[in-house]
C-alpha cells in the first residue's frame, strides 16, 4: 500500500502522516478508530488523495479534523480538494470538516511538540517529521545541512529508499543507507520502496541496525 504513519503520542493521541488513497483499506485493516491530527509531507496523489476518508473520524469523533502542512502543501489540498473549501459550492453530505494550518516552525497537537525536519523532494522542499526520538522522512532525495542537527539522537529513523538505481526525487539504497549512517539512529527502516527491491534478498544484504520497513510494521521508541 501507499507510505503513511500513524503515530501513538505518550499523552494518548494518534498523529497520521498523509493520508494516502489506501487510507480506507489501511483504517480497516488495522482498525484505526481515532485519528487527532494529520501531518501532511507534501501534495502528491499518493499522500493526499484519501482526505475524504477523513470524513468517518468526522463522525466518530464530532469535530473536524486538524491538519498541518507547508503553504505549498495547503495549496494543492485546497486545489485538489476545492469542494471542500470553497463556501459557494453546493457540498451536499458527505464532505470532510478540514480545519488548514500552515506549518512556520515546531508546533504542539495536544502535549507532542512536532519538529517540521525540511527534505528535498528533487527540486521541491517538503517535510519530514521528528516526534521525540522518532523521525519520518518519506519522499527525500536530499537532506539540508539545516536538518541534519534536528536528526541527532535518535532512537528511531524511517528514511526513503525507492531502488537501486539513481533517482531524481528520491534516495536510491545506497543514498538511503549513507544517510541512516550520518543520522546514527539506533534503529533505521527504509520506506516508500519500488518493486525492483526484493524485499527478503535486500534484506539480508543491509547493515546492522537498518531494515526493509513493510506494511503493518509496529515500532516502539521513546
């Protein structure tokens, strides 16, 4: 399925990062009953087109629900979503209570302050995300030198690896592990992964400490 995260708080929130288009079949399978806030990476198709999904955590928790990004990253989601946002349409039921923050710096959702980490995507800034000892960089080709100190310490990494082979817009393996290295977490897990990556064969050729990330993967981390 599509990468996303959902990350349990130590004051009892769940934090999702993006919300894919498998965003139903995910909440189903591992019966994700609540979400409190939503951490958007960036615009693509693949990390905001299950927003209307957000609709059933509407129903279920009767508030709207509060979501984060950059201003470029707003923007797409006004765009893409612009039946949601613009008063003189006619939206009849079923439309998503969306309320927008633009992210300018570290921020709290309840008691978890959220670090905004900036990664490349080829020639666009986007965001990962750092929570305590935990960090999240999906999509990333390069790592900022600004980013790097925001990256220290930390117990868990999850880091983009889409292949082999070079790529424009994210880190090949190679380019992932050199900078899981860099990072030192204790433990680092690759993610947003092609098929050309054998996930058993690759596996089994990775460096101490650094793994294949799969769906359904639970980690613990202070």
């Amino acid at each position: 399925m599509r990468t996303s995260v959902l990350v349990a708080t130590d004051d009892g929130g769940q934090l999702l990062v993006d919300t894919g288009p498998d965003l139903r079949a995910q909440a189903l399978l591992h019966d994700i009953r609540r979400v409190d806030g939503v951490l958007f990476t960036h615009g693509h198709a693949d990390h905001i087109f299950g927003l209307d999904e957000v609709r059933r955590y509407n129903w279920l928790q009767r508030r709207s629900m509060v979501c984060f990004g950059d201003e470029w990253t707003l923007a797409d989601i006004r765009r893409a979503f612009g039946y949601v946002f613009d008063p003189d349409r006619a939206t009849g039921g079923g439309v998503p209570e969306i309320e927008l923050f633009r992210i300018v710096g570290p921020f709290c959702v309840g008691r978890q302050e959220v670090q905004p980490v900036k990664v490349m995507h080829g020639v666009r800034p986007i965001l990962g995300y750092r929570l305590g000892r935990f960090a999240y960089l999906t999509d990333c080709s390069e790592i900022p030198d600004e980013s790097w100190p925001l990256l220290q310490d930390l117990d868990v990494l999850v880091l983009d690896a889409l292949r082999i082979k070079p790529h424009p817009t994210h880190f090949s393996l190679s380019e992932a592990i050199a900078a899981a290295r860099r990072i030192g977490a204790q433990r680092s897990y690759f993610t947003h992964i092609c098929h050309d990556l054998s996930h058993a064969g690759i596996s089994a050729t990775l460096p101490p400490g650094m793994e294949l990330a799969y769906d359904g993967l639970m980690l613990e981390c202070r």
